[in-house]
C-alpha cells in the first residue's frame, strides 16, 4: 500500500467536499435573497439589503469559480515542471520526446505513463497532465541494440580511456539524405549564448544517431589544433574511429575514409577573430549505397509501428575510443528515441582500486513487454560487467546512471586541501615531479608531517606558473623536470616544525617561518623545487634541501665558489633553477636556493586565505 498516494487521494477528496459546500452555500444564499427580496417590498430597506445580499452571493460564485480555475491551472504547471524535472534528465534536449501513438495505443501510453509517474511522485492523479509533453512527431525506431562501453586504465598516455562499440538497427521512413552523422562536445560554454545556441540546435536535431562530450581537457586540446589544421584524418584517428554498415544479408561494409565529413564547429566573435574556439565536431556520411538500405518487412513486432508503409532498414557499428578524466566518476546512458529489444554493458579493465561493491547504478526504464507496461529494469552485476537487457519496447527519456568511486580516501591535510580550492600541480602539468619530503621520515622533523600525503596543491594560479616553467626547461633542456619537494603547507603543519627548530638554532624563523606571523606556504603561495635530470636524479645544488645554513644562500653565491664551498657547476645548476622560476614570476628567498613564492606580504594578505587547518 502507497501511503503517501492514500493520503493524496483523501485530500483530493477533502479539497472538492469543501469546494462543493462552498458552492452549494452560496447558492442557497443567493436563491434565499432573490425570493425574500420578491416577497418583502415593505419596508424598502430590507428589500434593498436583500436585493444586495443577492448580487453579493452572485458575485462570490463568479469570484470562487475564477478562483479555482487559476489555481487548478497553477497546479497543473506545477505538477508538469515537477514531472518535467523527474522523468527528463537535463542532460537531454528539451524536445526530443516522439509522439509514439502510432507505435503504441494511446491507452496503454497512458497506464504506462502513470507507473512511471507514480513510481516518482506516489501519486499517479498527474499522468494526464504529463501527456502534453508528448507532442513532436518523427518515425524513427532503434532495434536489437548492442552497446559495449568499456572504462580501462593502464594505456600507454597514463590516462583512463572509454571505449565504446555500438551496434543497432535503424527502422524508419525513407529517404534518408545522410546515413549517419555524430557530434562531439570539445568543451561546455556556460557563458556564451551564441555557442549554448547552436549545441541546442545540434543536440536536437533528431538525425544524429550518436552524441557525445569529450571531457579531457588535454585531449580536447590536441582535437581543436587538429581542427585549426584541418588534419581530419588524424582527428578520426585519434578519436579511434570505425563505422560499418552491414546489408541485408548480415555482410559488414567498412566506411572508407573518403566518405566520412569532417566538420569542425567553431564560435567566430569578430571578423578579425583568429583565436576562435572550437566547440564541436561533427561528423557525417552522405547517403550511403543501397545494398546497406532495404525495405523493412517486418511484421513480428508487437505493437502497430510496422502498419505503415515505405519503412527502410539500416545496420551500423560505431567504435571509438578516447581519454577521460580520472576523476570522472559517471556515466549516463539515455535512449532518444523508441527502442526494441536493447542490451547495454559497462565494463571495467585494469582500474586501480577496482571494487564492484563501489559501482552504484539507478535504471529509469519506462518500456512494454510482452503485451504489459513495467517501470524500471534490473542491472546484472557480473565481477567488473553490469549489464541491462530489456527485450520489450523502451521509451525515449528513459536510461540508466551509473556512479562509481575507487579513489582512495583522502587525509584530512589534503581533503582540507582541495576544500579550499587548491590545485593538485600534477593536475595541471603531468611532466612536473613531486616527492613531498614532509611525507617521509627523511627531514629535518625525523617523522611524517602530512599523513603521506602524496600531491602537492598551489593556489591556480601559481599551479599554472609553475607549469610554464616546467614547459619553459623542458625545452631548454629535453627531459629535464622540476622536482617539488614541498608546497601549500597548513598553519598546523607550520606550528609544528617551528616548535621543533626554536630552541636548536639562535635565529629559527631565519628558516622556519614563526606560525603566528604566518609564510607563503601557510597560503599555498610558495614552493621548494628543483631540477632532476633526464634519469631522475637531481642536480648538485651544493647543499640538500633544508639545510639550514649559510651554504643555502643565494646571495654570497660567488664568495662561497672562492671559499670552495660551492663549485661552478653547483652555482650553474642555481642559476638555471633561479632563470626558469623567475621567468614566470616567482620571486627567490635569498636564505633558501630552493624556496620561490609571489606576491608582497600586503597582497598576500588581502587576496589569499590562510590555511587554517
């Protein structure tokens, strides 16, 4: 028993009781003053006051009427942005719904419709209202579909890759002026108009038979200089890109390269504008051979979408591959239009930290089956492979999400971190090395300071310098890297390592910042780098990090080279450290080769948070 659809229907109940005695009082009030007002003539007050109550009780039945009227038209919006929101995921286009009664009969659309809803809401009053949104018309129908998507690690770029193999057949009224056509999103503009636009022109436009965002900002990267060049056949190579076509006989036809259409799609602001954004790609084949296009015969399908003529059949498989994100974390799969009989597989290789138990999916189903309306399906879970069969008919708007998290959990020092919107540095340039000293045993405090944690985090913008400088040395000298040895450092962090210094040395915040005064790494404002070699070992800067003497200077660096305490090649190596950070925009610390930070004391303070934590 649905509780809360009980209690919905007793208020229905409760609200039109009320209406009707509201109304039936009224009109008892209003029958009453017209016949007294007819009876008594004498005196002339009452039978005005009578003929007043009349009109007034006319009056509150025409205003209670318009009344209700406004607010079961309010109530129908409400109930349909709210169905809307529940049973149209955004990431659709708004419109893309087919009317499907020449599929199905009106009737069963509509029980199938107030399961779904009442699935939803509890309350399945509403369908009637949620049939308006079912209003644009186009025959096209998807059957016995196939479609493998594949998450796997270990690839030779060090990123994780989707591959996705697709197979299904198209059933729909011919003729057909392109046999297939796929979009790509390069990246999304919330801000621009003009580009949201013409991705919602592209998104609902019905004749793309596949859709997909690239995600990977380094990958989307390398697909805009490929467009700006218009290398096509590498954009399809780099995208991995297979399309076949199979006939009536069930023979496979590979499409040639000289009959797929490249098209980049770019957001020109000016005519003098040569930074143009490239924000999609779009790719095509014309009208295809006719071997691959057949009349459709078919009669065994339940429902009544075959009673029509002049249907043509097409088969295609689609494959590609690329790179995402390692934190992507989700995937969505949405069925546009009317589909037949659909198998989809999500599968999962070498992902490190791989557990079945952390996959979370949610199927949004609406489809028939054998002759009965269902909700929902069932994902059958299979070591790394879920998978979701559903043989009847589905309909467009539902789909399946999954959700995953294998990412192992975070200190407290780095959760804090990120929640202060600092930068992991690797995340911006992958070239750049990183081993936290404060992470080991092996400093100054003999012990581990951040919880082992292993990713430096800067301020953006100072993650961004530092890739410009990594860039910078990797051209000077190939192979060559930064190493980081320490960045954004907490408050806490600091208090410790002062409180072990100040009683050793006669001028501790000579080295270590007092806490209380606060430094530039307390604000994610400063870094320890230095230089490794092609082989991963670092350059002789003639002291070790944190060396806390006057041989870690920089500004007596030629006297020491007299003394013999630094040799040329150590202060060379200095130099080389000082020109690539300097010429981004760091600043040196005169007391430390390693240490460079930004900003005066005064910006600091006034622009940056301190890391409190």
């Amino acid at each position: 028993m649905n509780t809360r659809s009980d209690e919905k229907k007793i208020e229905k109940r409760i609200e039109n009781k009320n209406t009707a005695i509201i109304y039936l009082f009224l009109g008892i009030l209003a029958l009453v003053s017209i016949i007294l007002h007819y009876k008594i003539q004498e005196p002339e007050w009452l039978n005005l006051a009578f003929s007043s109550l009349f009109d007034a009780s006319i009056a509150a039945l025409a205003v209670t009427g318009v009344i209700e009227l406004i607010t079961k038209k309010d109530n129908e919006k409400k109930y349909s942005r709210m169905i809307r929101a529940a049973l149209i995921p955004e990431e659709c286009p708004a419109d893309e719904m087919p009317e499907i009664y020449d599929i199905y009969k009106k009737e069963e659309l509509h029980k199938i419709l107030k399961n779904t809803i009442k699935a939803y809401t509890g309350n399945d009053y509403l369908s009637d209202h949620y049939l308006s949104f079912i209003d644009s018309s186009y025959s096209d129908l998807r059957r016995d579909e196939n479609y493998q998507v594949t998450l796997r690690g270990n690839n030779e770029d060090g990123k994780f890759h989707i591959r996705q193999q697709y197979k299904a057949t198209y059933v729909y009224i011919a003729p057909k002026d392109v046999s297939f056509k796929a979009f790509f999103v390069l990246k999304k503009h919330k801000k621009d108009k003009s580009i949201n636009r013409d991705l919602d022109r592209i998104l609902n436009d019905k004749s793309y038979a596949f859709r997909e965002e690239i995600e990977d900002e380094d990958f989307n990267e390398t697909l805009k200089a490929l467009c700006s060049e218009n290398r096509y056949d590498e954009i399809l190579d780099a995208l991995k890109f297979k399309l076949s076509f199979f006939d009536k006989s069930g023979n496979e036809n590979k499409v040639l390269r000289e009959n797929i259409i490249v098209e980049p799609k770019k957001k020109i602001k000016t005519e003098a504008d040569e930074a143009n954004d490239y924000y999609g790609i779009e790719i095509r084949v014309p009208s295809y051979k006719d071997d691959f296009v057949f009349p459709d015969k078919s009669s065994n399908d339940k429902g009544r979408y075959y009673e029509k003529e002049g249907y043509v059949r097409s088969s295609m498989y689609l494959e590609i591959d690329y790179p995402v994100p390692d934190k992507m974390n989700n995937f969505y799969l949405i069925y546009p239009r009317p589909t037949i009989s659909s198998r989809f597989t999500l599968t999962f290789e070498d992902i490190p930290g791989y557990r079945h138990d952390k996959v979370s999916f949610m199927p949004f189903l609406t489809y028939i089956k054998d002759g009965k309306d269902s909700w929902d399906g069932k994902v059958i879970a299979d070591g790394n492979h879920f998978t979701l069969n559903a043989q009847g008919l589905i309909l467009p708007r539902s789909g399946v999400s999954f959700s995953w998290n294998f990412r192992k959990s975070l200190s407290r020092i780095e959760q804090s971190m990120v929640d202060h919107n600092l930068v992991d540095i690797q995340s911006v340039n992958k070239d750049i090395d990183v081993k936290l000293v404060y992470s080991t045993a092996d400093n100054f405090a003999g012990e581990d300071l951040y919880g082992g944690m292993e990713k430096a985090y800067l301020v953006p913008e100072l993650a961004v310098m530092l890739s410009q400088a990594q860039d910078n040395l990797s051209a000077r000298h190939q192979g060559m890297r930064l190493l980081v040895y320490d960045a954004a450092r907490p408050n806490s962090v600091q208090a410790h390592m002062f409180n072990l210094v100040k009683d050793k040395y006669p001028n501790p915040e000579f080295y270590v910042s007092n806490p209380s005064k606060h430094g530039w790494h307390n604000y994610g404002l400063a870094v320890d780098v230095t230089i490794e070699d092609i082989d991963g070992i670092p350059l002789d800067m003639g002291t070790g990090f944190d060396s806390f003497g006057p041989e870690s200077h920089i500004d007596k660096e030629d006297e020491l080279v007299t003394q013999g305490t630094l040799t040329a090649e150590q202060k060379a190596n200095r130099e080389l450290l000082r020109s690539i950070m300097t010429e981004v925009g760091f600043e040196p610390l005169k007391t430390e080769w390693w240490h460079f930070q930004k900003y005066s004391k005064f910006d600091r303070n006034k622009k940056f948070k301190l890391l409190n934590f």
